[in-house]
C-alpha cells in the first residue's frame, strides 16, 4: 500500500485504503442479535412496520459501536440515538402536515443546526448525523404509526444494541469484573504504549511512538470517563483502575522526555511498564520491577515513576482523578458559533436542504413511480458531507462503488431468498458485518445498502435497488457541487480552528511549566499536558484529513502541517522541561535555546498559515536557570 500511495494521488490513496485489527467478535455478535431479532420478533406478531423502525434504530446505533468501556457506550450510543429520535419526530409531524417547499426550509434549517454542533466533537457528530438522516426517513417513509410512536420504536432498537453492549461479556475476558474489560485494555494499552516508546528512543520509530501513545491515553481517559450517577468511581474495582491509570501519566511523561533527549534506554528499563500492562489485564501484582539507571534526570524520574506504579498496583492509590476538565457551555458555544461550526453548519445545511428539494421535486414528478422513497437521497447527501468518514472525494467514491456493489448483491438476494424469512437472516448478517465493515467506507455502505433494501422490502414496498444507484450518483454530484463553492465561510476553518486550540493549549501548558509557582502542582500539570496532546492529536488529524482532499481544497491547509509539527516538539520540549525542573529546579541552556527556537520558528509558522494569535495568547520566553 505503501508503494500504491507513492504512485497515486492522495486523494485517490485514501478511497484504496482500510483500517487493520483484529475482528471485534463481541461487535459481531451483538449486531447479529440486535436488528434480525427485533425484526423477526415484529414480523411474527404482525407489526412489520415497527420492527423496521426498531432495526432502524439498531443499524444506526451499530455503526458507531466502537472498543471502548461499556461506560463510555452509553454516551456514544445513547446520544445519538435520542437524535434521531428527535430527527425521526420532526421529520415525520413535517412529511404529514406540510408541503414541498416548507418541508425543504424546515430540513435545511435542521441541517444547519445539526451541522454546527457536530463540530463539537465525535459524539456530536454522529448526533448530528442521526438527527438528519432519520428526519429524512420520518418525512419520506410511509408508516402507519405515529410519530411518536416512531420515535419510541426507533428509540427501542438503538436501545437494544445498547443492552447487549452493557450485558454481554466480552469473549476472552475471565480476568476481574467482566463489566470493565474495556476500561482494563484501555489502561493496559497505555503501558504498552510507554514501552513503545521506550524502546524507540533514539530512533527513527520514536516519534510515531509518541502519537500512539498519546492516542492509548486519549483512549483511556475516554473509557474511564463515560456518564455515571455519581461524580466519582464507586466500585474498588474501578477505583483501582482509575488509580492505574493516573500511575501511568508520570510513566508517559518520563518516556516522553527520554524521548526528546534521544538517548537509547536500557532494556531492563522497558520491562517495567510491560509488566504493569499484564498486571492491569489480568487483575493480577506486578511482581519485582527492574529500575533503570539514575544517571539523568529523565531516568531517575521514570525509575520514579515506576516505584510509584507498584505501589498503586500492590496496595491501591488515592489518585482515580483522570485529570481533564470539563468542557463549560460558553467553551461549547464558543465550538459551534466559531468558524468550524459555522462553516460546517453552511455546508451541512446546503448538502441536506439540495437533497431534500431534488428528491422532493423527483417525488413530486412521479420520477419515483407509486411508490414514496425519496429519503434515500438527503440521507446519502449527509453521510457523504461528514468529513469524519475521509475527504470528499474518497467519500464520494466509496459511497458511490458501496451503494453499486450493495444493490447488485441485494437483487441477487432478494431473487433466491424466500421471503420474508430469508430477508430477516439478511438484516441479522449484515448487522454482524457492519462492526467489520465501518474499516472502510465502501463495504460499510455495500452493507448498509443490502440491510435498508431488506427492511424496505420486508415492510411492503418493491426492491428499489437501481434507484438507489441513480440518486446516490445525484447525492454525489450535489456533494461535490457543495464542497467546491467558494465563499463558504473561512476555506479550512474546521482546520484552523483546531490547531488554533492546539496552539492555545500548548501556551497554557509552557506557561504552567515555566511559572516557578505552579511548578509543584503536578497534577494540574498532568492536565494541561493531556490537553495539550489531545488537541494537537485533533488538529493533526484534521491537517492530515485536509491534505487527502482534492488540490482545490487542499491548499486552503496548506502550510498547517508544519506548525502542527512545531507545536509537537514546543510540547514535548515543554514536558522535558517539566522533568527537568523536578530534579533539578532550573533549566539547562539546551533547553531554553531549545524552547526559544520553537517559539520563533512557530511564530513565523503560524504567519506563513494565516493563524491569527489573539492578543494577550503570546507565547512566553523562557530565562536561563
């Protein structure tokens, strides 16, 4: 792959390209037992049309089951779903009691709305979604229930997946309380992630080392920090867990300045937080741990670090604060309001509202025949418009090969399968594909596809698989049409804005540092660098999205890249700092030079990219000792 991303553009690279890993059989297994069932469970008692909704509302809530922590599912998967629910009542009382041209202004409205807030995060973004692809289904598909009723049934079903996700163990996992095998991998794969690096050190591995393990401990805190009733850990098992993973910030913050200072590390150093990563998984004591060395600052803090973990791990620790803060509503505001938000909403709102006034002057036109389906078209525009699923132009191609591919492969179906039995053991073995199929955007739609032809067909409408194709192509032109105007807002702005905050992030963090009075406040430090680092991880992915588009987009993040990469050495060079400052309480000159040529080379970085600082964000200097 490697070789073919060299030959073809990179636009083109990224529509060939497939995430790797291990199958998630617990996904599988709960997707084959959520939308066949409920559907089976409806067809024999005679209410079709509700188990079409309940499947519905399972498919959507199974694309975004992701590995995590039961915990932090309930967010993810609850979220979303009480969205759509939502979109499904708007969309339905609006399809029942208005016409064509009020029902396409009410659904871009929507679409502004729900596009705006998406940019507030992953969670958001697939509200968002779920808001608008379900108003659509509520407004276009005849059902003879109620919206309300709808909703609840939609509801259900995402619900049901959410049951098996908190019920079901996870195979494999006999190791402690089964309900936190996804917050003990999480936390082991942190440690994992410090050994990483610590192996890497001094090569040419050890940058990319970083970004995973920056990635392990986003994942972590993630899965500790789902919704609860209480603001704390209220069971000893979580408690512990919590406690593991605060034992591994001074770890990653040891490696980290290892890292920087590029020197190779001792084996016996890295067997350490290997041995830690086996404890966690397997609820079991540490054992003896090798300590490195003491010759430098770096290593006497991991050697530090390292005491402090056995300690947590054989007798428990006090410190279950997962040191990250709260997002307040004027920061969310501030999110969906700025120039991310804006320009995300304008094009959410044009993508959706054209799709709804195409499909509806289509409907309108008798283009569709008898039968009333037009939903298929916005529903496909919102999905193509989320950048969350690669850059526009791979979008477009994998939504345009997947709804191909999943149309002949349901005509084919639909011709040997008897009915409807054999069209329920499709939805449940395509809701046990999808978990595998969210690797790539092509077979995720090829599967999506056959499962929606299924309910439309198990709920007495004709298969309508070539007209699928003809109004996803369309929903691809009005895509492309959309994400070429100029003058939508700032050009990059999702792009700006992220590493804007990145850049915020990184001052707040060197002046903690830097500010001998708060340089015992390790735990606020902890905090800011995990802020750090997690926005920088946003905005890299962000960058390298933007970099996947077609040239006429691409150049509006020209020039990002390489501030993104000034900031990721300014923060690194900042948490060797920190080190630095705990053994010995000043600065070397390597340091201070260091820092003051990151601050100027960002400086002129962020000129040459059109970043505006704000006044008063100046980035300090640092004095010598």
């Amino acid at each position: 792959m490697s070789r073919l991303s060299a030959a073809v553009p990179p636009w083109l690279a990224h529509a060939l390209r497939a995430q790797r890993g291990p199958v998630p059989w617990s996904a599988v297994v709960r997707g084959a037992l959520a939308a066949g069932p409920l559907l089976l469970v409806a067809v024999l008692s005679g209410r079709t049309s509700v188990g079409v909704v309940a499947a519905l509302g399972a498919m959507l809530a199974g694309i975004n089951d992701r590995p995590g922590s039961r915990r932090a599912a309930v967010r993810r998967l609850g979220v979303p779903a009480l969205a759509g629910a939502g979109g499904l009542l708007v969309g339905s009382y609006a399809g029942a009691h208005v016409g064509a041209v009020t029902l396409t202004l009410l659904l871009t409205v929507l679409g502004l709305l729900a596009g705006a807030v998406s940019a507030v995060g992953p969670v958001a973004s697939g509200a968002g979604t779920q808001l608008l692809v379900a108003a659509a289904i509520g407004a276009g598909m005849p059902l003879p229930e109620p919206g309300w009723q709808r909703a609840v049934f939609f509801v259900g079903g995402a619900g049901w997946l959410l049951v098996l996700r908190l019920a079901l163990p996870t195979p494999g996992a006999t190791a402690g309380d089964y309900r936190f095998d996804g917050e003990r991998d999480a936390v082991g794969g942190v440690y994992d992630a410090v050994a990483a690096l610590l192996e890497a050190v001094g090569g040419p591995e050890a940058p990319g080392r970083r970004v995973a393990l920056t990635a392990a401990l986003d994942h972590a805190q993630d899965a500790l920090g789902g919704p609860r009733l209480r603001p704390y850990a209220s069971s000893a098992a979580e408690r512990r867990l919590h406690a593991q993973y605060a034992a591994a910030l001074p770890l990653a913050e040891a490696a980290t300045a290892l890292a920087w200072a590029g020197e190779a590390v001792p084996e016996r150093a890295v067997e350490g937080p290997r041995r830690l990563a086996v404890a966690v998984r397997t609820s079991t004591h540490t054992g003896p741990l090798p300590a490195p060395s003491r010759s430098a600052p770096a290593l006497r803090a991991l050697d530090d670090a390292l005491l402090h973990a056995a300690d947590t791990f054989d007798r428990g620790g006090d410190d279950t604060a997962l040191h990250t803060r709260r997002r307040t509503a004027t920061s969310l505001a501030r999110t969906v309001l700025g120039s991310a938000g804006r320009e995300y909403g304008l094009r959410v709102a044009l993508c959706f509202g054209a799709g709804v006034a195409v499909a509806q002057a289509l409907h309108h036109a008798r283009w569709y025949g008898s039968h009333s389906h037009w939903y298929w078209l916005p529903a496909t525009a919102v999905f193509l418009v989320k950048p969350d699923l690669g850059p526009l132009a791979s979008r477009v191609i994998c939504r345009a090969a997947g709804t191909v591919l999943g149309a002949v492969l349901f005509a084919g179906f639909a011709a040997l399968l008897p009915r409807p039995a054999g069209l329920v053991a499709l939805v449940a073995l395509c809701g046990a594909l999808i978990p595998v199929a969210t690797r790539h955007f092509a077979a995720q739609t090829a599967v999506v596809t056959v499962l929606v032809l299924c309910l439309v067909m198990v709920g007495g409408e004709p298969g309508a698989s070539w007209s699928r194709i003809g109004e996803t192509l369309l929903a691809c032109a009005i895509v492309l049409l959309v994400g070429h105007l100029p003058a939508l807002g700032q050009r990059g702005g999702g792009v700006r804005a992220r590493l804007t905050h990145a850049a915020e992030a990184a001052h707040v963090y060197l002046a903690h540092v830097l500010d001998d009075g708060t340089t015992d406040d390790r735990a606020g430090r902890w905090t800011l660098r995990r802020e750090a680092y997690r926005a920088l991880a946003e905005a890299r992915a962000s960058i390298d999205l933007a970099a996947a588009e077609l040239p006429a987009l691409a150049r509006h993040a020209e020039g990002t890249d390489e501030v993104a990469a000034t900031l990721e050495r300014l923060v690194d060079t900042t948490t060797a700092c920190a080190v630095q400052l705990d053994d010995t309480g000043r600065l070397t000159p390597q340091h201070t030079e260091r820092i003051t040529a990151l601050l100027d080379e960002l400086a002129e970085g962020r000129e040459r990219a059109g970043l505006v600082v704000k006044e008063g964000q100046a980035l300090p200097v640092p004095l010598a000792g």
